[in-house]
C-alpha cells in the first residue's frame, strides 16, 4: 500500500488523493476525515478499481470545517493496513 503525503487545499479548492493496494483477496478500502468513514456524496467521491488497486479520494468545496487528517484503512481475510495525512 502506498503511503499518503501531506497537502495543503485553497479554501474553496479540490482535494484529491489517490493510494494502490494489493492483496489477495484484493482488500477492501475505506477512507476517514478525523476518523468519520467518508461515503459519497455530492463533495465526496470515492473510487475504487479492483483490477489495478487504485482507490481515489476527491473532495470538492474543501473549507476550514474539512481540515483534518485524511486516512485510508484496507483489509482482507489476512489482515488491515493504513496510511494517513
């Protein structure tokens, strides 16, 4: 699993975040804002591709009530990992 870098987003801007995972089973990716699981919705989309292991994370209209650490967590039947920034 890569492991996420730090970033700084202009009030109003996009945040995008991008991570490869590999396992096998292919694991299952979840990602956090201060520990709330992110789902999406319309400033926060998740994407997920099985074949290639790349997960996405964009959020749009980020303000000062975004800020915080962003993390992803994944998992299989044989175990978790995480990164944050």
């Amino acid at each position: 699993m890569d492991q996420l870098s730090n970033q700084t987003v202009p009030s109003g801007g996009q945040l995008k975040v991008t991570c490869h995972v590999s396992g096998d089973p292919q694991p299952a990716a979840r990602w956090y804002l201060e520990g709330t699981e992110l789902l999406n919705n319309d400033k926060c989309r998740i994407m997920y591709d099985n074949s290639t292991g790349r997960c996405d994370l964009i959020m749009i209209n980020i303000y000062k009530n975004n800020e915080g650490l962003i993390s992803i967590e994944v998992e299989n039947d044989f175990g978790k990992a995480h990164s944050t920034c």
